[in-house]
C-alpha cells in the first residue's frame, strides 16, 4: 500500500506527460488532481492503520524490489512509514492536493500543452517528494531528494522562453548539485563507518556509541549531510537560489519553495536525529546556522518590495528557526514548525498569487494597495496567514514558534534565543509591512518612479504572465478553486497548532527520533514567561508595521533615508550573490576558458602532440633529403661508417 | 560441438560486409535505389548481431566467474598463437553495448550519407567485427590484430564521411593510437618471450599469462607499455587531446561507436589485461593512474564548460566521465570495479544518445555551435524532451542509469582514498553546470535566429534512433541488478587473484579493514582512517 502513496502521482504524470498534448486542459487538470487526492487518501489509510499499531512498533514496511547490489552494499528500493514520515506525507499530499486544485484555476490562461505539462510536473514533484519522505535509506531517499530538484528546475523555468527564469532554474539546481556533493560523500562515509544505508540500521548502531565529544567521524558525516540540507532548504551559505526561484509560478512557489521541498533538510535530521544527536559540535552548526540564517532572511524581508520575494525571503527566515530547533536537539519542534509553517506559508504563497492573478501579473508592492475592498477573500485569508506567522496567540505559528523558542532557552542557548526573538519580531513586521502595502491605502501606480531608483536590477524583474498590469476598476477575487484552498489552508493556519496540545504531536514523533531527544528541565514559570514575551515581541511587531506602514509612511522613507547605505546592502541582499559571482563563478570560467582550454589544452598538450607529429615529420623529411641517388655520395656514407666503427673497437 | 556464438559475433559483420560487395546498380538506377539497399541490408545484418549478443546474454550463466563459451583453435603453433576466445561477466555486456549501439547508428547516418553509401555500411560492419573481436579475444596476438584492426574502418569513417577538418582528425586519431598500441606490442612479444623462458614454449594464451610469474622490474616496464596504449585510448588526461579532434570531425554514426564502444577499449583493456598481468605494477601505479584520472575528471568538466562547440563539449564530458571509469578501477575493490565496468555501459548510452542528438541537431541546421541555436523547445517539443531526458542521464540522475556507475565508483574510491572520491565528487557539480547551461543556451529563451523558427521535430526514424537508448538509460537506472548480478562473479575473481599477486603489506592492512567491512573481497583500503578506528 505504501507503494502507491508515490507511484500515483507518478501514474498521473505518466498520463499527462504522454498524452498531455491531445487532451484538453479539463482533462489534464483532472487526472493530475485526481492522482494526488487519491496519493493522500492512500496516505491518510496509511496513517491510520499506523496509529492503530501500538507505541512502541508503530512502523510499516514496503519493500519492492532489490534495487542496487555490489559486495556488501545491498540497497532495496523500501518504504518505511513511521510517525515521521506519517506527519510528511500528510503535508506533502494534503497540502499538495490544495495546491493542485488551485492551480487548475491559476494556471488557466497557458495553453492546452502547457497546462499539461505544468500539471505532469506537478505530479511528478509529489511522486518524488513522497517517495523522499518513505524512503527507508539514504539511496532512496537520495532518489526523491534529486528527484524533487529535477521537478524544481523545471517549474521554475516553467517559462523557459524567459531568461530570468531559465536562468533562475539552472541556478537553483546548480546550487543544490553543491549540497548533494556533501550529502553523497556523508552518505559514503555513513556507509563506510556503519555498513548500511538503512536509517533504522545505521540508527541502530550509532545509538550503541557515545556522543562524540571531540569532532570524529559521526560529526564529519552528520556536517556533510548538513551541508546537503543548506543546499536543498536554502541556508547559508547555498540560500541564493531560493529567491531566484520566485521565477516559478506561484502555486509552485507554494508548494514546493515553501511548504515541502525546501523543508527536505529539516526532514533529513529528523530522519536522522539519532546520528546528529551524537554529534553534538554539528549541532551547534546547524543550530548557529539556522539562526543565523533566520535572522539574515528576515532583515532582507524587511525593504523588499517584490511581494514574493519577501515571502521567498520569510521562508528562508522560517527554515532557519527549523534548524535552530534540530540544532538545539528539539527534534519535535522543528518538524512541529515544518507542518504549521506549511499551512501558513502555502496560504500566503497563494493568497499572493491570487493578487497577483487580479492584477494580471503585477508583483511590485509599491503598485498596489487597497486591495481589501476588491479582494475580501484573499484579504482575510492572508491576514490569518500573516498572523499566524507573526506568532499571534492562539494561532498555529505561535504554538511551534514558542515551543521552538523555548527549547533553544531551555537548552541553554540564552543568544540564539535572543536572536530568535529578534527575528520573530522581524517576521511580524515584514508581514505586516505586506499586508498593509498590499491591502490597505490607496492603490497607486506611480509611486514606483521615485522608489525604483533604489531598485536593483534582479528585483524589478517582469512579472508572472506576460499581460500588462491592469487598472484598479475591475479586479476580481479569487475564482472558486483558488478561493477553496485559501479558506482550507486559512482553518488550517488557525487550528493546526492545536495537535501540539498536551505534548500529543511531540509524543507521537517520539519513537522516530528515539532514543536520544534530548530531554531539558524545564521550568514552568520560566516557560510561561517566555511565552508572554514571545506574544509581546509578535504584537510589537505588528504594533511597528502598523504606525509605519499603515499610519505614516513618511517615517517609514525617513528611516530607510536615515540609513541610506543600511537599506542599500538589505535591498541588494547583502551582495551574496554578486560575491559568489565575483569569486566563484567568473574566477572558475575565466580560467576553463582562457588558461585551461586555450593554453593547457590547445597550446601544451596537443601543441605537444603535434609537436612529436612535426618532429618526426622533419626527420623524414631530412632522411629524404640524405637518399641523394649519387653513388658517390653513398659509398663516402659506407666509408665514413666503416672508419667510424672501426674506430670504436680501436679505441676502446 | 556447440554453436560456436561468439566466432559468429565476429563473422557476422564481415559476412555482412562481404556482401554488400555483391550489391550492384542495376540498369536505369541514379544510384539512390542502391544506397538504399545497402543500407537496409547492413541495418538487418546489425540487428541480426544485436539478436545475438542478447542469446548469449539469455544463455549466459550469472553465476560463473569463468570464461564461457570459449572456442580454442591453433592458428600459428609454432609460435603459440592460437584463436581463442571466450566472455565472461565483465565482457558480456561490453559485447551487448557494441551489438546494441551498431544498429542506432547506422540508423542515424540513414539520410546524413550521401556519398558512396555503400563503403560506409561496409566500414561500419567490419567496425562492429572488429569490436567484438577485442572483447573476446583470450589470445593477446589475436587481440592486438583485432586492436589495430578496428582503426582502419575508423580511420575511413572520419577521413570520408567527416566534418571539414576530418582529414587531419584522421590522421591524428591513427598515429596516436598506434603509437601507443606498437609499445604494446612490443611487450605482448616480450610476455611470449618470458614464457619460452618459463616453459620452453611460446604461448600468447591470456589465462597462461595470468599465470605467468612476470619480474617485478619487468611488469612495471611492461605496464608502462599497456598501459600507454591504453590511456591513449581512454583517454587518460593528459592524452586526451585526440579525442576532441575526432569526434567534432567525425560523422554522428562515427562518434556514436567512438565515444560509445572504441572509449571503453581503454578501460577495458586496463581491467582485462593491464592490471592482472602485472598486478605489482599495477599497485605501483594506481595511485597515478587515479590522480590523473581525477584530474580528468575536474579538466574535462572545466573545459567542456566553456565550448562553443556541442560536439566539443561533449567530447571533453567523455574525458570527464571515464576519468570516472579509471578511477573506479584503480581502486581495484568490488564496488569500484564493478561501478567503473557499470560505467562503462552507462557512457556508452547515454553518450552515444548525446552525439545522437547533436547530430540530429547539425543534420537540420549544419552547424553544432551553441550560440546558433536558442528557444528550440517552442519549436521542437519532443526532441527537447528526449534531449532533456539524456542530458539528465548524463548528470547521473538517480533512477537514470548514469547515478548507478558514478555511485558505486564513489563508494569504491572513497573506502580507498577518501581525499580522492571527494575532489571526484566535484564532478558531479561541474557535470550539471556544462549540462544544463549548454541545455538552456540550445532550448530555451526565444527563438532568435530565424532558421531555427521552422525545423521540423523528431521524424518516425529519430524516434527509432533515440527511444531505445532512453529505455535502455531507465531500465539500467532502475533494475541495475539485472546488469550486476552477472558482472559480479568475474569482478570478484579477478580481484581475488588480483590481491593475491601483489604484495603482502596490502594483505596485512586487509585484516584490520575485512573486520570492520565485513567483505573479503572488498579489502584494499590503502590507508587506516581514523573511522576504521572508532568502529573497533
């Protein structure tokens, strides 16, 4: 049964990729939609016969077929749910499902072929992505982690016939092929030092030893596979891809850059939690980079003015809370956070899009404004989002967020729960400094011509669909199929954080990192506190965007005038990517072009080649020269050979 | 006595070839009837050897590590040459490869020959004989004359049927190859000779040599020999310079079978012959061998990056890739060998589907360079689309065949050297960055150049072409136990005697390794790292 889970949506490509061009767009919409409702309806059965086992062996097993045999490494193609990979497939085939039916209305201006293509590659995501969460070993899972890469790189650049996003695409699969470098030589080194790729096996056998205390061998593989997660869920330092990504349509952003595969290495240490658990200097990485990170994207997220580049940027922000929370050993935290951050980020990715579908393509924030009255189902939608990601009381956002913030307190990290805190402000700011340009004040069109000159070129880019903007008369709200999945995933964003009531979630993920969670004492006035002061932090926020942006954005141009060379480096995103082109890129083309190709190619060896070619030929030639046809000549030869042997014995 | 199946490999083609001698014109034809003709008869005389090598896979036993089907027949006994020949796991498939790409390219040449169409069926024929010639070959005389045999018809193909440049890539192609392959001889005559010694008489049988106790000294001059010939051939960086000429002269039919069967005789040759005959040297040597192999892989990927060319660049990926190959060998344990034999057939798919349809590319627009092309996907969906498919084939997509090879070369090389596995991991990056900015330069954006904005998409007979090598790229990515099992057994004799022969300090180290490894086979690990450590 486990097997259909991805073999459906794989069905369903199947279908839409062969015969994708002679059906029509209802046709094609319909068996992609069906493919993945059917995918989860297999997968809530799964869950429920899971949860029907008791505690302790709560674990179902598929095993298709030996896949890859060579002396001791025997890799089978089997699928393992566990609780783990249960609250997985329930995000990526639920939330997947939501964003398909959405994208039957948002995608509909592309042609019969293009609707197509778009809906097998959609399908094929979810085949990948699921496969990557049930996969019982590293090799499978391997498979749906370049899998789900492959689907990226093609729904950005589903436009292929612009640059940007051509170029957005080969980006972000470049930048994750240096991810996999480290992953496929941890998951080597994993084979190497346990024999096995099987996670319960190697799990198995790393909970025999102890934690490492100096950096060994578990450190070095658990750094590797880590820097696989920094590629695959846009950390630093492989962030700069995801950004560029927003090239994709944005039911794609939604469900891919956002809600599941951007989340695949969050997974991937939970997957893992017992290796990484005895690799406690990892873990201070991953936990440092992860807040590091969360407070990088968050500061960017602030001035940007392209609406899905700040959403880009707030899931960069988010991902990192998530690996400060696997960082600090808060296994059930980080996958507590992955599932509500699925909820509200899909909801405002779409939300987004509905926008940007009203206004027939226009991104820019700073060209819209007062949308509510036209939009109230997108406004209201997003605005649960917005709140559940700012961490409002009583929302899903807020239930993982503390918990996340808690356990870095609890785990004695007092500065990285300062800066998660600081970035928990961040978010309520930038989100709301969203909500009030997009929804609130007068819609107007000109306001970019000042503003533009602090615009660099990489975020004015030009928009989803090639229609020029519209004018504010006649916009519509979201149609029926779009305005379903925002009201769901908005029940979702109020509700989902209510699993974690009563430790219910964090017990239930328990058996899949076991048995090395780390337990924290915990103080329960200490954690009441901190739980005020996350709710204070989430309304200041709101509080700043409000007077900023909503009462007086003077004050807002004021600030950003007042520090003028600030707001510079945040608009251009700290330059990352003009660095990495500086010293990375142009460094390696220049010298594979003009000293490897040029002069060690052309000129060394095969110069040397034809250098031994034209010697030989030279002495041919001077041979030829020597066959005189004088007899004369000759005989002098013989004799002047004669003499000159003679002479050798002599004188020897 | 059996059906002697494996002389039939090699006659069949020649019979073939003979008999496009006796088709004529017939009164009243401009030639083009005939042409036809011959090439439908040589198509079916490839096919038909295709059908073969699959019996001889259907009949093949998986579970042997022999040499299977072996015919032995005096042919200069005073001087004990013999005709033998006989497969085993790591030849079988090298054998299938050669029957399987033959047919493809002879169909894709089937309109981009015009001329004399009758002498190129021929060359193609005695090619494919030649070929399977060398990899049955148990007899090292029989093998050299089957080695410089399979030059000629190569030769002609680039010189006639080439680009502009073909002459020179012709000659070039030849003299470098034979200048490696006269070394050769030169030690194949000098094993011969160390066995009169021993024995009292000559003997040019491969099993005999394998048994032959060469001086130490001696190997390592006689490895130097082979081993020349053979990285000549590979191409082992840095003699690879012949490869890029070759290939961007010769026509698609020419680099198919060049980058898809004549490439792997350098490994090949290495693992059959090279490495068990003077295992010392050989242990001497690897490390070399996998630095230059692992330089290769880096260079090739650099220099395929920048190529305005897409048959250059393709090209220079080939020396990427068997630098992959190399390396996997000189790692000499079983993940590593069978990976690199993996490997081998990999190359040959999804390379040969490269040149494929690079050459259906420059058959509509006469001109390969990547700055021509731009925005093909609007205009030629379903060629884009198998494009696609064998560039990620190329990148070493898992589920496509590629991953499967590059894995187990790294798991190979990494329990060896794990310094080494990783800076051929890099490999892996560079592979996607030429790949995929070559892809996005041909297929996407718009169309900018007029003549692109009409080219027709993939005709019945590319369908032909290029649909077998995609189904041979996913059945090989994801049943690749159907290829391992049978290559397993001969990979592990090999080894077996291989670490047998070489010296005792490797044997000593094995001890520490087998226990951790669990693996009596896979004992050559040339340093303790500190994991082996922590795992006691």
């Amino acid at each position: 049964m486990l097997l259909l889970i991805p073999l459906l949506p794989l069905v369903g490509f199947l279908i839409n990729a062969s015969f994708g061009r002679r059906i029509s767009k209802g046709a094609s919409g319909a068996v992609a939609c069906a493919a993945i409702l059917a995918s989860f309806a297999v997968s809530v059965l799964a869950v429920s016969q899971l949860v029907a086992l008791p505690e302790d062996s709560r674990a179902l097993v598929s095993h298709a077929f030996t896949w890859i045999t060579s002396g001791t490494l025997n890799v089978g193609l089997t699928l393992r749910l566990d609780p783990l990979s249960a609250v997985m497939i329930l995000v990526v085939s639920g939330i997947g499902s939501l964003i398909h039916v959405y994208s039957t209305a948002y995608m509909h201006e592309e042609t019969d072929c293009e609707y197509a293509r778009y809906f097998s590659y959609l399908n094929l995501f979810a085949a990948f992505m699921l496969l990557l969460v049930l996969g019982a070993n590293f090799l499978v899972m391997f498979v749906g982690w370049e899998g789900v890469g492959l689907c990226s790189y093609l729904l950005i650049g589903f436009w292929y016939q612009k640059q940007s996003a051509s170029d957005a695409g080969k980006k972000a699969f470049i930048v994750n092929r240096i991810g996999d470098f480290g992953f496929v030589l941890g998951v080597l080194l994993a084979f190497v030092r346990f024999g096995s790729l099987d996670f319960q096996e190697i799990a198995r056998s790393a909970a025999t030893l102890s934690p490492e205390t100096t950096f060994g061998t578990v450190s070095l593989i658990t750094l590797l596979l880590f820097v696989g997660a920094t590629g695959k869920s846009a950390q630093i330092p492989l962030f700069v891809w995801l950004p560029d990504a927003m090239e994709g349509p944005t039911p794609v952003s939604a469900l891919i850059h956002a809600a599941t595969m951007v989340t695949a290495g969050v997974y991937m240490i939970g997957r893992n939690a017992v290796l990484f658990s005895h690799a406690p200097q990892t873990l201070t990485i991953v936990a440092i980079i992860g807040a590091a990170t969360a407070l990088m994207a968050g500061t960017i997220g602030l001035v940007q003015n392209d609406i899905k580049r700040v959403l880009a940027y707030s899931t960069v922000s988010q991902l990192g809370y998530m690996f400060l929370a696997m960082g600090v050993g808060a296994y059930g935290a980080g996958i507590f956070h992955l599932y509500t951050h699925a909820f509200f980020k899909a909801l405002l990715f779409l939300g987004s899009g509905a926008v940007i579908h009203a206004l027939h393509g226009e991104q820019d924030l700073r060209h819209m404004g007062g949308l509510r009255k036209d939009l109230p189902i997108t406004y209201w939608t997003f605005v649960i989002g917005a709140m559940a990601i700012a961490g409002v009381p009583g929302l899903a956002g807020f239930f993982s967020k503390d918990e996340i913030l808690s356990s870095v307190y609890f785990g004695g990290h007092q500065i990285l729960w300062a800066v998660g805190l600081l970035t928990a402000l961040l978010t309520a700011i930038y989100m709301f400094r969203l909500v009030f340009l997009a929804f609130h004040g007068e819609r107007s069109e000109n306001v970019a011509a000042d503003a533009s000159s602090h615009q660099p070129p990489a975020t004015s880019h030009s928009s989803d669909s090639p229609q020029p903007p519209a004018t504010s008369h006649h916009l519509h709200d979201a149609p029926p199929a779009m305005a379903f999945a925002l009201i769901v995933l908005a029940i979702g964003s109020v509700f989902a954080g209510y699993v974690s009531r009563g430790g219910w979630l964090d017990h239930f993920l328990e058996p899949s990192f076991a048995p090395q969670t780390l337990e924290h004492a915990v103080d329960g006035g200490m954690e009441t506190t901190l739980m005020v002061i996350a709710s204070v932090t989430a309304t200041a926020g709101i509080l700043i965007a409000v007077f900023y942006f909503l009462r007086s954005r003077t004050a807002a141009d004021g600030i950003a005038n007042t520090f003028a060379a600030l707001h510079r480096v945040l608009l251009n995103k700290y330059y990352v990517d003009e660095a990495y082109d500086a010293t990375i890129v142009q460094p390696i083309h220049i010298v594979s072009k003009d000293a490897l190709w040029k002069i060690v190619d052309a000129r060394i060896l095969d110069g040397a080649v034809n250098g031994a070619g034209e010697t030989v030929g030279g002495l041919s030639e001077a041979l030829r020269r020597v066959q005189t046809g004088s007899v004369r000549a000759y005989a002098g030869s013989v004799f002047f050979g004669a003499v000159m042997i003679l002479g050798y014995y002599l004188w020897r | 006595m059996s059906f002697p199946i494996l002389t039939s490999l090699v006659a069949l083609p020649i019979v073939g070839a003979v008999l496009l001698l006796f088709v004529r014109a017939r009164p009243g034809d401009d030639g083009e009837q005939t042409a036809r003709m011959t090439r439908r008869i040589a198509l079916v005389v490839s096919a038909l050897v295709f059908v073969e090598t699959l019996l001889l896979w259907a009949r093949f036993n998986p579970a042997s590590a022999d040499f299977q089907f072996v015919e032995r027949h005096a042919w200069i006994p005073s001087f004990g040459i013999s005709y033998a020949v006989g497969v085993d796991g790591i030849s079988l498939f090298l054998l299938v490869l050669t029957g399987f790409l033959t047919p493809i390219a002879l169909l894709s040449s089937w309109e981009s020959v015009h001329t004399q169409t009758k002498a190129f069926c021929m060359f193609v024929l005695l090619l494919e004989s030649a070929m399977m010639g060398v990899f049955v070959s148990l007899d090292l005389f029989l093998f050299y004359v089957f080695w410089d045999a399979m030059l000629v018809p190569m030769y002609f193909l680039i010189g006639i049927w080439g680009y502009d440049r073909r002459i020179y890539a012709a000659i070039k192609f030849m003299l470098y190859t034979m200048a490696g392959s006269v070394l050769m001889l030169l030690a194949i005559l000098g094993l011969a000779v160390l066995h009169y010694n021993a024995t009292g008489s000559y003997s040019f049988d491969l099993l005999k040599m394998y048994a032959l106790n060469v001086p130490r000294p001696v190997q390592f001059w006689f490895f130097l020999a082979f081993g020349l010939a053979f990285a000549i051939k590979v191409p082992l960086f840095p003699f690879h310079t012949w490869l890029p000429d070759a290939h961007v002269e010769a026509p698609t039919a020419g680099s198919v079978i060049l980058a898809g069967v004549l490439l792997k005789m350098g490994t090949y040759g290495l693992l059959r012959f090279a490495f068990p005959l003077f295992p010392q040297a050989a242990e001497f040597f690897a490390p070399a061998l996998a630095v230059l192999a692992v330089v290769g892989i880096i260079y090739g990927a650099l220099v395929a990056m920048v190529q305005p060319d897409m048959k250059k660049l393709v090209a220079y990926s080939s020396v990427s890739h068997l630098g992959f190959v190399v390396l996997g060998l000189t790692a000499m344990n079983t993940q590593g060998v069978q990976g690199a034999v993996y490997q081998m057939l990999n190359h040959g798919v999804s390379t040969g589907g490269l040149f494929l349809i690079v050459g259906m590319l420059s058959d509509r627009r006469h001109t390969r360079l990547i700055a021509e092309f731009g925005g093909l996907k609007k205009v030629m969906p379903h060629l884009v689309a198998v494009f696609l498919i064998v560039t990620l084939s190329s990148i070493g997509l898992p589920g496509l065949n590629g991953f499967v090879g590059e894995f187990l070369i790294l798991l190979g090389a990494f329990r060896w050297d794990p310094t080494l596995a990783a800076f051929a991991a890099t490999g892996v990056i560079l592979s996607a960055t030429y790949m995929l900015w070559m892809f996005q330069r041909v297929n996407y954006g718009t169309v900018t150049n007029e003549k692109n904005a009409h080219l027709p998409d993939l005709r019945p007979r590319e369908w032909f072409v290029i649909v077998p090598i995609i189904a041979v790229a996913i059945l090989m990515g994801v049943l690749p136990n159907l290829f391992l099992a049978p290559i397993a057994p001969s990979v592990e004799k090999l080894l077996n005697q291989f670490h047998q022969s070489t010296t005792t300090r490797i044997e000593a180290k094995a001890g520490a390794v087998g226990r951790v490894l669990s693996d009596p086979a896979d004992r050559r690990v040339r340093k303790d790292p500190p994991y082996v450590e922590s795992a006691r």
